[in-house]
C-alpha cells in the first residue's frame, strides 16, 4: 500500500491558525486537487470539518474518536491504522491531508510526502512535523510564482528508494 502525505506550510512550519489557514494563494489548492484527484484523502475531524464537506472526486476518510460524529459522503474512522485498512479496501492512491497530530501520526507510514512550503512567515498554532528529515531524499522541486511565491516538493522514503536500484 502506498501512503503519500501531502500538505502547504509556511517557511516557519505553520499549516494552520485554529481551524483556518493562514494564507491566500492562488493556484496553490489547485496543485493540491491534481494531485489527489481520484484518490482516498485521509484527514482528521478538524480538517474535515474547516474544509466543510468531501471534496469532489475522491474519496473522503475522516479520523474522529468521537463515536457520535458522522458526515455525508464520508466514511468515519476511530483512528489512523483502522483509515489506513479502510483506505486499502477502495484500492486507490491515499493521501494523509492534515492536520498537525495526524500528520506527526502518518509519516512513519508514508512512502511520498508532497509539501508546498509558501514563502512567509505565517501566525498561527499547527505545526507540520520537522521535515525533511534523514528518512527521505528529494525527487522533485518546482517554484511556483503567485500572490506568494511558493515551492512544490515531492519526497520519498530513501529506503524506498535505495531498494529500486538493489540487484
């Protein structure tokens, strides 16, 4: 199963502000819907619920310990590994999409982390991890120029990659 992570944060670390985000980009969440288009987006309740509803064309898996909450048009999980085994079950790409906590909880598991990281230093009170970190080498990197200039990566796992080219 290949697990991708993808999110866009400051160039202090920053994703979010309570339940919004910090920043206006434009073209920036069109990346972000190439990208996952067609796929299964994991996601915690507090993103789900900023967002407002499943977004169109792929399949929406939201993390809740709260037994009572349920939405339209997504499936409800009590934590990562039981999305991750209902994620499998669709058998499409699966990205973990926010926010802080399910973040740090996903990327010992991921394979990809797509990160567009904007160039400002955002306020606000949700972290992305530390990254990139040891476990992962840069494939890909595009600057893109918009109301803030922001920059596209694609990482994957090193050992991921280092087994690619074993005989």
């Amino acid at each position: 199963m290949n697990i991708s992570m993808i999110a866009a944060r400051s160039l202090n670390g920053i994703i979010g502000s309570g339940d919004k985000i910090p920043w206006k980009v434009r073209d920036e969440q069109r990346l972000f819907k190439k990208i996952t288009m067609g796929g299964t987006l994991i996601m915690g309740r507090k993103t789900f619920v900023s967002i407002g509803k499943a977004l169109p064309g792929r399949d929406t898996i939201v993390i809740s310990r709260n037994k009572n909450f349920s939405s339209d048009h997504c499936k409800v999980c009590p934590s990562l590994q039981v999305a991750f085994a209902e994620a499998k079950k669709l058998a499409k790409s699966i990205f973990v999409a926010g926010g802080g906590e399910i973040y740090k909880l996903a990327l010992p598991f991921v394979k990809t982390v797509h990160i567009s990281t904007i160039e400002t230093q955002a306020q606000g009170d949700i972290y992305f991890p530390d990254f990139p970190t040891k476990d992962f080498i840069l494939i890909e990197e595009r600057k893109f120029e918009s109301t803030i200039n922001y920059i596209y990566q694609r990482f994957e796992r090193r050992n991921q990659i280092t087994n690619l080219y074993k005989t």
